[in-house]
C-alpha cells in the first residue's frame, strides 16, 4: 500500500503540530495533497479508471473546502500552508 503509518505520521510531523495531530487542518490538507498526487500518477497510467477519477474529484473537493476554511480563519496558517506544499488555489 502506498500509505503506510509511518508515512502519514511523517506527513503529519512535516505539516501538523506533532506526529499524532491528525486534526491540524493543516495536516489533513497534507494528506489529501499526498493522496492526489498518488492518484493523479495512477489516472496517467489508467485513464479510464472511472473510479478512481471520482475518488479523486471529491478529494480535491475535501481539500478545496479545508482551504477555504483555513482561508476565513486564519489567513497566516493558510499561505503558510499553501507555500509549503506548492499549491495554487
């Protein structure tokens, strides 16, 4: 499996407050970067994977909104976190 504990308690100790902070929104946009960029690869390859294409449309959808509310709450956690991952909004 490409997401393995040790993997996500990575993401969550790079992006979160700790290693076992899986609430930060910060880590969970993190995670849901990750996993798109995984699934992403995987429609290169399989493009007819309908699937997959709509898992990967509602991730996108998750993150959209954890932006947005990041974006009315605190807009410093926000550009800091949209700079670190390398994402446009």
């Amino acid at each position: 499996m490409y997401l393995t504990p040790e993997i996500k308690k990575d993401i969550f100790k790079k992006f979160g407050k700790s290693e076992f902070d899986s609430g930060s929104a910060e880590g969970q946009i993190a995670l849901f970067t990750h996993r798109i960029k995984h699934l992403t690869e995987h429609l290169k390859i399989n493009k007819k994977d309908l699937v997959t294409e709509r898992s990967l449309v509602m991730l996108v959808g998750k993150r959209k909104k954890l932006l947005n509310y990041l974006k009315k709450k605190e807009i410093d956690r926000y550009r800091a976190i949209i700079k670190k991952l390398n994402i446009r909004k």
